[in-house]
C-alpha cells in the first residue's frame, strides 16, 4: 500500500478525505455522504480548497466516485452487521473515519483498521487530539507490507477471530499491488469463516471506460506514477472474477461504477456524477 514519509497520512488517503469534505461543503444535498471528520484529521492548510486537485469542477467526476465509493461500502457494513456479522476490517485504512461517523453501527461490531505503522501511528495520535479516542472496539493493527508482514496474523494478535463471519473491505489499494499480491490476499480471505463478504476495489482498463473518463485515468496513473507509487494492476471485470473464483471464493460477483451511479445519483438535479474506472469485486465465502 502506498506511502510517503513514514509518520504521515499518504497523500492519496488525504486527498480522499478532502474530497469527501468537499462533497459536504460544496455540493447540494442531499449527500451521498456526509464526512468532515477525515477533514479534521488531515487539517490541512487553510487553502486546502485552492489547491488544484480540488477544483470544484475539473475534480467533480472524481469526488462523486469517492463518496458514491464510501456510500457503498457504509451500505453493506449496515447490512451485514444487521444479519448478525460483529467483524469488520479496513485493509489500507488510511483516513477512514467510519467509527466515529456511525457510532450506532460501529458499537455492534469489532472495527480493525489495518494499515502501514507509521501513518497509522499519526492517525492514532490525532484521534486522540481530537478526543475521538479509541474505544475498545476499535482496534488498530499496523502491518509493515513493505516487510511482508502477514496481515491476517496480526489480525489475529489483536484479537480478531477467523472462525466468526467478517466483513473486509479493501479500496484504492489493489491498483498499487501486483496480480500475485492480490491473488495470495484473496486466498486468505476466502479462508476465513463461512457467511464472510469482500468488497474489493479495482481499476478498468482504460479501453473499457466511457471515453470521456479516459484523460482523467490517464491523469491519475502519471500523478501515481510520479509521485513513486505507480498503478501496477488494472483488470476487466471477468478477470477479476476468475482471480477470486480461483482463490476459492464460490460466490462472486461485479458491482460497476456505473451501477453506483444509479444507485446513488440517479436523481439529483445538479450534473455531479461518479467517473467510470473504479469496479467492485463482491464475494462471499
């Protein structure tokens, strides 16, 4: 998972965080999403909202991707903690500010962010700034990736239980990992607790976006590869299904972009509108 000097939040999870902020802030409602609490948390300068990858409108297609993104993962924690799953892992947990949003959900489950030690460290230490705190359901697990850590181990070492159903939730991280990474991930987590759900994110290839997403993919993938943390994986959707099917997942299934679109955005009177590029692997074990 990317990441810029060890003791601070990577640009990517701040830039999301912004993004959403910017969502409430500057978006007619109803919102999609409703989170300044990551704001907080990365307190930016205070012309947070002038720097270029936050233009209102250059930057919108992408915004509505993060929220509508966010919206959907919310959706499914709510579901599933309402059939009775009580785990919930964040893998690349970065800015996520799901506990302190949804106190009513997060108080059914046991949250583990899993994420890289030093950020995860900063993060640690402005909830508490805050006062946010840590509450005992709340557990945060570094794992040093970059030192091939296992990361369902020290899962376990903070107390997380493989033989109880789970939620894992992994976004805008499959993109930075090879296809053998993700591979030996999946396989991990098809491992685990029979009635488990994995809500994965991945990038399409650029020939299967609208044409009018393609310059900003393109944007992106420089901006990533510049700033040392370049994409290495995109995958067609069927792909993606083979990759988990073959890991021993024996339901998949595509959750598109376009579809969360609809979801979500179908009927606002305003253009805001997720770009297309970002899918969803949902399985189940």
């Amino acid at each position: 998972m990317p990441g810029n000097h060890p003791a601070t939040p990577d640009s990517t999870a701040v830039r999301t965080a912004l993004w959403r902020a910017m969502h409430v802030q500057i978006d007619p409602p109803p919102h999609v999403l409703v989170d300044e609490i990551g704001l907080r948390l990365a307190a930016p300068e205070g012309d947070w909202r002038s720097r270029p990858d936050m233009d209102p409108h250059a930057t919108s297609a992408f915004r509505a991707a993060v929220v509508a993104r966010a919206r959907f993962i919310e959706d499914l924690i709510a579901e599933q903690a309402d059939r009775g799953v009580t785990q919930y892992v964040i893998l690349g947990a970065g800015l996520d500010t799901f506990a302190q949003r949804r106190p009513e959900i997060a108080a059914r489950l046991q949250v583990f962010e899993v994420d890289q030690p030093g950020p995860q460290s900063w993060k640690r230490h402005r909830l508490h700034e805050l006062g946010y705190g840590i509450p005992d359901r709340l557990h945060l697990v570094p794992v040093d990736f970059e030192a091939s850590e296992d990361w369902l181990q020290q899962l376990v070492a903070a107390g997380f239980d493989p033989a109880r159903p789970t939620v894992i939730v992994s976004t805008g991280v499959s993109m930075y990992l090879t296809k053998d990474a993700t591979a030996a991930t999946l396989r991990q987590i098809a491992a685990l607790a029979p009635g488990s759900t994995l809500a994965l994110s991945f990038l399409l290839p650029a020939e299967l976006l609208d044409a009018a997403d393609r310059p900003g993919l393109r944007a992106s993938t420089n901006g990533a590869r510049s700033s040392g943390t370049p994409f290495l994986s995109f995958y067609p959707p069927q792909d993606m299904l083979a990759l988990a099917r073959e890991a021993g997942f024996p339901h998949t299934a595509h959750v598109s972009g376009t579809s969360l679109a609809e979801r979500y955005f179908a009927h606002r009177t305003d253009a805001l509108r997720p770009s297309s590029g970002e899918d969803f692997l949902l399985a189940t074990t």
